[in-house]
C-alpha cells in the first residue's frame, strides 16, 4: 500500500515522538531534547536522544534513528502499514483510501485468510475426533504437552481426498484452492491437499492463520508438505511462530532461528519461547529482513549434521550483502546428531542454553568454516582459502562492514599462514608462568604521531576529517559512534560533532565550528583541526571529495579493527589467565600477532594518506 508523502508528514507532525518512546524508556529531560538508555542496545549510560521538535531519535552508542513510525516497526515489530494506521488513530485522521485495484486484493486477502482460519478450527476439531487418534499417538510419544498442542493450535488432516473440501464446501473450490487449501488435478478435479497429516497452522506477524505446514504420520513423500504458494501464502516471506516469538525477542534481545515446527514447539515446552523456523526452505533474504526486525543479531541453530550445518552456511552466504552497521548474525552448532527438540529432552532449557552461549558471531562462523580442517600445506591451497575469504568479504554490499570483513580476514590469514619464524612461540607447558602482553600501544603506533594511548593520534585525525568534511558521518557516524574513546576530550568532541549533525545534517564546516563553539567544545575543535591540516588527505580542502572519502573509510575502518583485537585480546588473557589452557594461549597469541599486523597496516596507512 502506497501512501502520500504528505499525508506521512502531516501524522508525523501531529504525534509527538517522545510519549511514543516514552512507553517503552524511561526519558528524562536534556534541554530541549529527552534523553534515556536506549532500547536498541544494553547500556547503562543513556546515550539515546528523543528531539520532538525534529520528530527523531537518535542513538550515540549504537547509530539507531529514526522517526515515530520507525520506531514502532523496529520496537514493537509492526508492518509498516500496522504501524501508520495506530499512530493515524492517535492522532484521529484517517488513512487516505487505497486504489481500487489495491481495494480487490486486500478483500481477496481477507476472504482467503477467513477460509484459512475455519481451516484450522477444522483440523483442531479432527485431532480430538476418533479419526485423530494415530496423530495424537504421535504427539504422545514425542513429549508435546496438551497445553503445547493447544497453544500452537496444532491440528490433524483425516486421510480423505475430500473431507476438508466437503466440510468447507459454501467457500467454493476455486477459493480453496487459492487458499492452498486445495489442489487441481490435471483434469481438472479437486482434492484435499493435507490427507493424513498432524497440521500446524502458519501466521502471519499479526496473528493471522495464512497457511499450514503438514507432517506425514506414515511413510509418505514428501516428509512435510506446506500450503501451496497464492495470493495469501508464500513460504518465502514468512516465519513459523514469529507471531508469538515477536514480542518476547523484543523483551529479551534474542531471536532463535531453528528448522522445523516440532523444534520450536520442543523448546518452548521447556521455557525458551523466542524460536522460529523457516517453512523448509533455506533462509530467504526476506526471512533474513523479517528476523532482524526484531533484534539485530538473531542466532542460527540448525542441526548438528551435516545437512544442517550445510543449511546454516547457506543461510550465511545469502545474509552477507544484506548486512550492516549492527545488522549480523550468530550461529550456534547442536551436538552432532541431535536437533534441539533432542537436545532439550535430554538437558532440558540448561544445555540448549549452553549451546545458545556458545554461539560464534558470523565472521568467526566464516573464518572456521573456511579454515578448520583444510588441508593448507600448499601455497596453492593456501591461495584458494584466501581467495574463498575475500570473495565472502567481497559479496557485502555496505562498505564500511565490507572494509572490516576484508582488514579482519587478512589480518587473521597473515598471522596464521604467513607468520615470521621469530613470532613462532615454544610450545606451551603445562605449570609454565604465565607472562601477560605489555599494555600501551605498540611501537608503530608510539613512534607515529608521538602518542602513547592506542589510536589516539588516528582518531583525532578522524574526528579533523569530519569538521572539514561533515558530509562524511553521514556514511561512517555510526563507527565512529560505536568506538570506546579513553580520552574524554576526544570523546566531548565526538559526541558533540555527531549530536549537532544528527540535528542539522546539511551543516557546512563553518556552521558546524560555530555549533560546536556554543557547546562548549569549540577549543578542542580547532585543535584538532590545526594539529591534522596538513597530515591527512581527508582533512585537506583540496583533496577530491571522493579520494576524501575512500581514505577516511580506510582509516575509521582500520581504528575499528584495531579496537576490536584489543578488545579480544583482554578476553583472551583474561582467560588464560584462568585457565592455563593451551588453546587459551594459542588464540592470545594469535591476537597479539594479528595486533602487528594492524599496526604495520596503520603505519603503512599514514604515509600514504599524510601530506607536506
């Protein structure tokens, strides 16, 4: 449904923003804006920004904004529509009328979604009936509760060719079958298509029943059948159980992705309710969309088989050129053999949840699945990993997550495959005292620009590029938002150059000095711009606006990764520390490796980016 620009304004105008936030955050007035913890991401310092005057919000900490109906898709996972049709109710106007085109296929839709309910009411009534009984054998034996049969609405298709037709004869067949309710034959006739089948009803977001997966009882092909694709299914474009999962992922910042039905329905048994399937096809890009509507990083728990892990890369490979600045994945791999309905029989919500914790974040997924036992004793063979490496890199659309993906693979291929013979370590022992990394940053860092914290001469270049190039937070605020800044100088100054742009988006370098001057950090802006006039090309007047912005992104990205092998690396030496455990100490000593080699990058960055 396609709605006026103005009409879009005029709702956004009318309804303020901040009571809208304000049922789900805690705001507190910052002079004219409200402020809170944002609910986009776990903080304890608020970080989030509501300005009713401007009808957004904003996150510092996260890079999340946008306006009232934004917030109600992502916060509260409503469609768009849904969305603008609450907010128009609030605020007593009403949705201009749809085309008459777009008016038959929405009474269409409602028609066949009507019929798709009595369906399930029917195939309710059928597994209580006698002709039941086999299927509620069925679900006897595998452990599913009376309350679960009940709550997920599950059903059973007698084995007859026409009994669902005959008992929803008054729709007429044609409807049916748009429905998917029903099948055609060659010549002609109708059928039943769900015969003999445990029947679990499919819903839209809203709760609405617009198909069925069905589960043979007996030995029939296939295993499980779906509705047929129609004007109100399409299996691509939907997810079993997001209806109730929805609103709980909300509330804990999880969404689990898992196969099949008798999966979610296991594991909610056990207490975990935030799981949903895809309809037995891989995830589709618009899965993928649907999922991340609700958090940002849903986790991937297929199978511990190889057919499983199989559907998990590919659910991978076709997330990579939808992702984005916080937009990921996680992948948790199940005991080989076992799926989670298994899983949780056997250790109940505790050993799923050991699993769940266990998940790899998606480059790591990536970087195992390519590595782990490859067979790398050739040049060759090492060339073709590289190569698989850079094309998954390659194959992201967004560049600053794409740059990332490429510095942190080559990084880690370098410190595995081509290590220098003196970074080779003796081999661990057992009892052997433990020796932590130097702190501080490292000597290519020291030596170029004099400064002894890691990346503070890099980010007060960053933060020179963007009071001479404003235009760029548009395209790399959010990493610069994300990045843990020690110095307190450098973090003011951040904040308040993204704060007075995320206002005024089209300020120009003089305007934004000025805003700056009466926030209180105008000192600290001239310095910076003064101490990197001359280094760096992005800071340059003269510098093409495109070279500016390719060696600005360069930069910010190599920061970034940087940030992220530190972080790592305290994790890391945290737990050896505990442990005393070899592959505890392998992987800190794969990240101070990888540490040199960001730096070398870092010094080699700078002399090319640096200016007379």
């Amino acid at each position: 449904m396609s709605l006026p620009p103005a009409f879009l304004d005029e709702l956004r105008a009318r309804v303020p923003l901040a009571p809208v936030v304000g049922r789900r955050v805690k705001l507190t007035r910052a002079g004219r804006e409200w402020k809170g913890c944002c609910p986009f991401h776990n903080e304890k310092t608020p970080s989030f920004y509501v300005n009713d005057d401007k009808g957004f919000y904003h996150c510092f900490g996260c890079g999340a904004h946008g306006d009232v109906i934004k917030f109600l898709t992502e916060q509260e996972g409503l469609g768009f529509i849904d969305a603008v049709k609450q907010l128009a109710s609030q605020a007593g106007m009403e949705v201009p009328s749809e085309t008459p085109e777009a008016r038959a296929r929405a009474e269409v839709a409602d028609t066949l979604q009507s019929l798709a309910g009595r369906a399930a009411d029917w195939f309710t009534a059928q597994l209580k009936s006698p002709a039941g009984a086999a299927a509620r054998d069925y679900l006897e034996r595998r452990g599913v509760s009376a309350k679960m049969v009940k709550d997920f609405a599950i059903g059973f298709a007698p084995d007859g060719k026409t009994s669902l037709k005959t008992a929803l004869k008054d729709a007429g067949e044609d409807r049916l079958v748009e429905a998917g309710l029903l099948g055609r034959s060659d010549n002609g006739e109708t059928y039943d298509r769900f015969r003999g089948r445990l029947m679990f009803p499919i819903r839209d977001r809203r709760g609405r029943v617009v198909g069925f997966g069905g589960r043979a009882l007996g030995d029939v092909q296939p295993k499980y059948l779906n509705s047929a694709d129609g004007p109100l299914f399409d299996k691509g474009r939907l997810l079993y159980n997001l209806d109730r999962a929805g609103p709980t992922a909300h509330k804990s910042g999880r969404l689990v992705v898992v196969e099949g039905y008798m999966d979610v329905i296991g594991v909610a048994q056990a207490g975990i309710a935030e799981l949903v399937a895809p309809l037995g096809t891989a995830m589709t890009e618009a899965q993928l969309a649907l999922a991340w509507r609700q958090v940002d990083e849903p986790i991937l728990c297929f199978d511990g088989d190889g057919a499983g892990q199989k559907a998990a890369l590919r659910a991978c490979l076709r997330a990579l050129p939808l992702l984005a600045p916080a937009k990921s994945l996680r992948i948790a791999t199940l005991p080989h053999g076992e799926d989670p309905d298994d899983l949780v029989k056997r250790g109940g919500a505790t050993a799923f949840e050991a699993v769940l914790a266990g998940a790899l974040p998606l480059i790591e997924y990536l970087w195992r699945s390519e590595t782990e036992g490859i067979d790398t004793a050739t040049p060759e063979r090492r060339a073709a990993v590289r190569q698989r490496l850079r094309a998954h890199s390659d194959a992201i659309a967004e560049p600053s997550v794409r740059a990332l993906y490429a510095a942190d693979f080559s990084a880690r291929f370098d410190a595995l495959y081509l290590a220098r013979p003196e970074r080779v370590r003796k081999p661990f022992v057992p009892g052997q005292k433990f020796v932590a990394p130097k702190a501080g940053a490292s000597a290519a860092l020291r030596a170029w620009g004099g400064i002894a914290q890691s990346g503070s001469g890099e980010v007060t270049a960053i933060l020179a590029g963007l009071l001479v190039r404003p235009a760029l937070a548009d395209r790399y605020g959010e990493t610069l938002a994300a990045l843990p800044l020690a110095d307190p100088r450098q973090a003011a100054l951040r904040d308040a150059i993204l704060s007075a742009l995320a206002m005024a988006p089209d300020l120009e370098s003089a305007d934004l000095a000025h805003d700056l001057g009466i926030r209180g950090v105008g000192e600290l802006a001239s310095a910076a711009v003064n101490s990197n006039r001359l280094r760096f090309s992005f800071t340059r007047a003269e510098t093409p606006a495109d070279v500016a912005a390719r060696d600005f992104g360069m930069l910010i990205d190599t920061i970034a990764a940087r940030t992220r092998i530190e972080i790592e690396l305290a994790a890391a030496t945290a737990r050896f520390r505990g442990s005393m455990d070899d592959r505890d100490f392998s992987r800190q000593q794969a990240l101070l490796a990888e540490r040199v080699e960001v730096d070398s990058a870092m010094m080699r960055l700078a002399e090319s980016l640096r200016g007379d």
